[in-house]
C-alpha cells in the first residue's frame, strides 16, 4: 500500500491529462495521441469556449485511444480518468458514475450523457456499445449552467463522424476466452457533393464469468447487438442537416453477486436466477445554421426504453422474494442554441431546452414459501402471542405476488444565457459567466395490492377453522416540482495559446423524485395495520419522495505544454460542498433500494495527469486523482451520526499509466507494429456509510500488441493479465453481506479490415 501512495503522490508532482485529438480516419492505423493545436473544436453546440481552451477539467478521448485500451463501453473508461469511476453494478441497467466522490448507484444521475448533442435521460440507456465514435468528453465539475439537471458532477459528451467529411469501411472481429465473441461493421460514403451516410453494427457476446451453484449455469452470460444509421444533409453553404437513428438489444444474465465473507467472494447462489433484457430505440434530427456571425442549432431526440429486469431480492437458495420489473419509457427533447461566430473579444451563446418523458413501471415482488414462513407468518404469530384472545392465523399461500403499477411522467425547461470576453484589461485574460433557469415537474401515479389467505381458528372447542381472503389496495398520486438558477463563473489567463491557468465557481444541482421499490413493504404495512390496532402505518407521502441535491464547486487549475512538443500537463484542485445528498439503502425488508437524502457533505480533491513524448515512437500517459469525501452531517438515528465518514462507493484514488509504442516501416513485412501497455487502479472504496468495509487500493495491469499490412490489421491483447481479485461492488441485505467479484484475466485476438 505504502508503495502505491509513493507512487501517486509521484504522478502529482507531474501534473497533466491526455489532451488529444486524432482525425477519424487515423484510427486505423495509429493509437497515439496529438495535442489539440491548430484544430479548433468547441465542446458543444452552447459553449463559448473552444475545447482546447476550456477553462474547466475536461479529458478527451479519441479514436485511437479507444481502439488501443479498448473502450466498448462507458464502463470501459472508469479509472482511466482522473476521479471518474464506475462500479459493476451486475447489469446494463445501472450505470452509477462517480466524479469526484459525487455519483448515484439507484435512482437518477448524478452526470449528463449526450451522443450526438442529445441528452439520455435515464441510466438505463447509459450502457451501450460504442460504434463509430470520433471524440468522447468527459468534463468533470457542475455543468449545470448549460447542461441543466442532474448535470451535477460532469457531462459525458459522445460525438460521432459526419460522413460528409469522412468516409471509410471497416470490419473487425474479436474472439477470446469465456465465449467472447464481438463482430462490428460500419461504412460511411457520400450519395453526393452534399449527401452523404453511415451504417453501423454490432453483436457482442460471452459467455459469462461467474456460475450460479444453484443450477451450475453461468449467471453473467451475456448477448447484445445493434444498429446506428447516420444522413447527413449539407443543403446550402449555410444549412446542414443530420438524421440519425439507433437500435440496441441486450439480453444477459445479471446480479451475479456472492456471499461476502472474511474478504472473499462466494459463487451466486441462488434459486431465481437474474435476468436483464433491454431494448433502446432512438432518433435525432439535427438542424444547423452557420455564417460568419453566428450558429444556430436545433436537436430533436427521441429515446425509447423498453426493459424487463428479473431478480432473486435475497440472493440465496431459499425461496424468500424475487422481482421482477418492467420499464417502458419515451422520452422527448428539443434543445435551441444560438450563438455567436465572430473573432471578437466577446463570445455569447443563448438557449432554450424541453423535456418529457413518460415512463411506466410494473413491479412483482413475490414472496415465497420461506418468505411467508419467516416473515407473514412470523408477523402473525407475534400478534397472536402478544394478543392472546386474537384467533390463530395461518397463512395457506404458497406464494404470495404483490404487484404494482407506477406512473411517473416528467416534464420539464430551461432558458440559459453564457458569455465569454477574452482579452479583458489585458492580453490573454478572459472571463466566462453564465445563468440557467431551470423548471421541472414530476408525478408519481401508483396502484399496488396484497393478497394472501389463511386459515383462522378460535382455538375454542366446537368453531372449527375457517379461511380467510386478506387483502389491500393502495391507489393514489403525488406530484412535486422544483426551480432552479443554476449559475457559473469562471476566470481563465492565457501565458500562450497552449499554456493557461484557471478559476471557477458553479452551481451544480440533482433532481428529486419518488422511490417505488418500497411500495411492497409499504402494502405488508397495510395489511399489519388491518390486524394490529397498535400498529400504525407511514403514509405513502412520507415514505417514497426524496429531495434534489446541491452543490457549490471551487475549482482552480492549471494546463500547459512544460517542453514544446514533448511534454503537456494538466492539474487542478477542487472543493465541493453538498446539501441534501442522496444515497442509495435498501428497504427494511431487503427487497429493494430506495433513495433518501443525507444531510451534508464535502468533498475536496486533486487532479494530475501527463503526457510524454520520450521519442517518435514512445509515449507516456500519467493520470491520477485524489478524492477525499465524506459527511459532514448524516444523523441517522438518536444514537448515530456518520459525519466525517467518507461517503461510500466514491474511491479516493485513481490512477492509470500507460505506455504506448508505435513504429511505422517502409517497404517491409509490415507497415506498422504497436504495443501498450495499461495499468488502472482505484481505492480505497468505502463499501457503506458506517465505513466498516471497504476495497482497499488495486490495481489492473492490461496488454495490448499488433501489427498491421495494408488493410489488414491483428491485435492481441489480455485484461487483468495478474489475475488480480478485488471487490467490484458491495452491498448488505436481508443481514447478508453480498459482493459481486471483479473480471478474472481475460485474452483475445482482434481481426481489423479497413478499406
């Protein structure tokens, strides 16, 4: 341990980040990075900065950055930059993001996801296989000014390749141990000078990882595959067009999760195996206007969801509840931006942003025969041995199904303003300031029943048994809304174009909304209060709405080339305050996770990253955080309070280094040989909120080596190559501590035609 902190503490010292942008063609045949110098890209459609002089920490990633470490998906990126995490959940549905110790495991999100300039709006469609990407962003701090709600800790930015402007065929092919199989195909052409299209696919499988010892299968297997369709339109010198369409389906095993024990991880073991099958469809229609004054943008989105998730609530043999849940949402959005496009001193950006969606989520939690043993009929015992009089009451069901229907329509605006005066007072000075008014209303529409029988007896001679239906309903509807000025600041001075330091303040803030995952034990409530006079059930309205959360981020930073063309470093320092966080508990019952706010907390951090060029052909990458966050106020009963405990599942370093080479011959066997090398780490990890487990520092050590000739290129690569075990997620349930282990070592061989 004394040796990773040496380590670290090294790598600050440094400063940095991987500063890069590779055109999309490159991505065939080289995974090196170039520092952003004369391509001049702004971060979005809204912001008056352009990226490589954004006064925030932002990291890039390109094409070759994703071929070489193998980013498939949005997971894939955890650890690899400064403070930016990601734990396995167990399945596609959760994506929990954590920056700078500030994240959701449950309900909602705590950072904005946007591909193409469209907003995905639920975490369910976080987790997709990326196809055709040219740059991914990852701005770390509140973007809340020109990004709105739940856009509290960052933004993550995907954006793919005009076809206008680039054009290219390419297959690829993966195939390695546990059943891997990965196939991707795409082609982008123009149709004519100004049309042009790109079609892509993929399927991904394996075979899973982890086996159930209840029935001997695999309970992680995995199968998922998808399309994305992209029409570009350049109408006149002025007006571009895009359409673009996308459909992904997966279907896995999930919730692969063990007894924790003494530090090690048990095979699941359970008797209702984990299911998640999800479908995402979507589209967005882009319209830009551009001359040399300004740009107007119009995106309309449209995402569909439609999910079925099955789940064994108590994770073990005995038949106590499973879950089985179903989502189905469409969800609308219209972003207008206006902007300016001059060389002046002044830059301003006006906006314009709606929302709706509509989602509808039917729940089963079923109880089962040990589950009505040691919990119903347990319940009905006791009020029969504190109510002696009362008849014996015996459940007959050999189940006991408590479903419900929820309703959770949300709408929402926003108008926002930013600008940016460079040159103020002096040469290389700027300020950027903005404002965002944001609305948002959100209902909660809810029908869920018990039912169950028994059979009651007198105990008295002559009044046989008799049966009897108990039963309850719970019908109703809340609503909340909440406004919000969500403003930033920022002061940035320039030395030279490459070479700038930084200061801001933002305001950053996390929607409210309804837990349903309660309502079952909140229905058992209902029918106790039926046969207990000296019980008395919580009211729905106290039970199921939790709070936004908020933010105050400090940030002060630094980006620079130290050796021209060799060396570029990036480090900042960070302070957030937070009010009302919310935190993921499970239900009294274990049969569910709701969300509840915690009183205060903080969270305070470095940044710092490096990117070397030793030689031609050798490059190195640094990049580690520091967080350091915990409560400052969280009373959770008379008894105890967890302020200054660190907040869980947020790791207090990151780290990853890696070494890249990269040779290009002429007139031999080979055109090109490559090789990388890649270690992440992260910890410690805090597991809950009394910090009595935790996952202390690990680290992952990752290969990658290939050749290319002409259009063909083969790549070998291997993942966790020292087998490294390490905790990927904890939780306790039911009084059981539960984990999911980490991906064991892994290796394949990719097969890469482009022409």
């Amino acid at each position: 341990m004394r040796k990773h902190v040496f380590i670290c503490l090294l790598f600050l010292a440094g400063g940095f980040c991987s500063y890069a942008e590779d055109t999309y063609t490159a991505v065939h045949d080289t995974i090196r990075s170039k520092y952003l110098d004369e391509i001049v890209i702004s971060a979005s459609t809204k912001e008056t900065n352009s990226l490589k002089t954004l006064p925030g920490s932002i990291s890039i990633i390109t094409p070759g950055m994703i071929e070489g470490q193998k980013i498939i998906t949005l997971k894939d990126l955890s650890t690899t930059i400064p403070n930016f995490f990601i734990p396995d959940y167990g399945s596609r549905l959760s994506t929990p993001v954590y920056i700078r110790g500030i994240g959701e495991r449950s309900t909602g999100q705590s950072i904005g996801m946007y591909v193409d300039n469209m907003p995905y709006l639920n975490k369910a469609d976080f987790d997709f296989d990326f196809m055709d990407i040219s740059r991914i962003e990852v701005l770390r701090g509140p973007q809340g000014t020109l990004y709105g709600r739940n856009a509290m800790s960052g933004i993550v930015n995907v954006t793919t390749p005009s076809p206008l402007y680039s054009q290219y065929r390419k297959i690829s092919l993966t195939a390695g141990n546990y059943g891997l199989f990965r196939a991707k195909a795409s082609v982008s052409e123009l149709l004519s000078k100004n049309t042009a299209i790109s079609v892509s696919g993929y399927y991904d499988g394996d075979n899973g990882f982890f086996i159930n010892q209840m029935d001997g299968k695999r309970a992680d297997k995995l199968r998922s595959g998808g399309a994305k369709i992209r029409f570009d339109w350049q109408i006149n010198p002025n007006w571009v067009a895009q359409f673009e369409g996308n459909y992904d389906h997966s279907y896995q095993g999930a919730f692969p999760y063990g007894v924790y024990k003494n530090h090690k991880i048990s095979e699941p073991d359970y008797d209702a195996s984990g299911k998640y099958n999800r479908k995402i469809a979507g589209g967005n229609f882009n319209l830009k206007f551009e001359n040399d004054v300004l740009i107007f943008n119009s995106n309309t989105g449209f995402l569909y969801l439609d999910d079925d998730m099955k789940m064994d609530t108590d994770n073990s043999p005995q038949d106590v509840f499973k879950l089985n849940q179903l989502q189905k949402e469409k969800s609308w959005t219209e972003e207008l931006t206006l902007k300016s496009n001059s060389k002046s001193n002044y830059q301003w950006s006006f906006g314009a942003f709606g929302f709706h969606t509509g989602l509808e989520t039917n729940v089963v939690t079923t109880m089962g025969a040990n589950g009505i043993r040691s919990i119903m009929q347990l319940m009905l015992d006791q009020l029969h041995e504190a109510n002696p009089g009362m008849p014996t009451m015996t459940v007959t069901n050999d189940n006991i199904p408590i479903p419900g229907t929820f309703q959770t329509p949300t709408y929402g605006g926003a108008i926002f303003h930013q600008s940016t005066y460079n040159n103020l007072f002096v040469d290389g000075l700027s300020l950027t300031a903005g404002i965002r008014l944001d609305y948002e209303k959100t209902k909660l529409d809810y029908d869920t029943q018990i039912a169950m029988d028994m059979n009651m007896s007198m105990n008295i001679p002559g009044f046989p048994a008799r049966s009897v239906h108990a039963d309850t309903t719970l019908l109703g509807n809340e609503s909340m809304h909440f406004t919000e000025l969500l403003p930033k600041v920022a002061v940035k001075y320039e030395f030279t174009p490459r070479t700038y330091v930084y200061a801001t303040v933002s305001n950053g803030y996390k929607t409210g909304g309804y837990n349903i995952q309660n309502f079952a034990d909140i229905a058992q409530a209902a029918i106790r209060q039926k046969y207990d006079p000296n019980f008395k059930s919580p009211s729905v309205s106290d039970r199921v709405p939790y709070k936004p959360e908020y933010s105050w981020n400090y940030e002060i930073g630094y980006k620079g080339e130290v050796i021209k063309d060799r060396l570029y470093a990036e480090a900042a320092a960070f302070y957030i305050n937070v009010k009302d966080i919310q935190i993921t508990d499970f239900v009294e019952s274990g049969q569910g996770r709701i969300v509840k706010n915690a009183g205060k907390a903080k969270s305070a951090g470095l940044e710092a990253s490096i990117t070397a060029f030793l030689s031609k052909e050798f490059q190195l990458n640094l990049n580690y955080g520091l967080t350091q966050a915990e409560f400052r106020d969280y009373r959770v009963d008379s008894l105890n309070n967890y302020a200054g405990n660190k907040v869980p599942f947020a790791p207090q370093n990151t780290l990853s280094i890696s070494a890249i080479y990269s040779k290009n011959f002429k007139n031999k066997w080979i055109d090109r040989l490559h090789a990388q090398a890649l270690f992440n780490g992260a910890g410690k990890i805090y597991w809950t909120e009394s910090n009595d487990v935790c996952q202390n520092f690990y680290g992952l050590l990752h290969l990658r080596a290939g050749v290319n000739k002409g259009i063909v290129g083969i790549n070998l690569w291997a993942n966790n190559v020292l087998n490294t075990k390490y905790t990927a997620f904890y939780f306790e349930s039911m009084n059981q501590k539960l984990a999911q282990a980490g991906k064991p070592f892994q290796f394949g061989v990719d097969a890469i035609i482009s022409f």
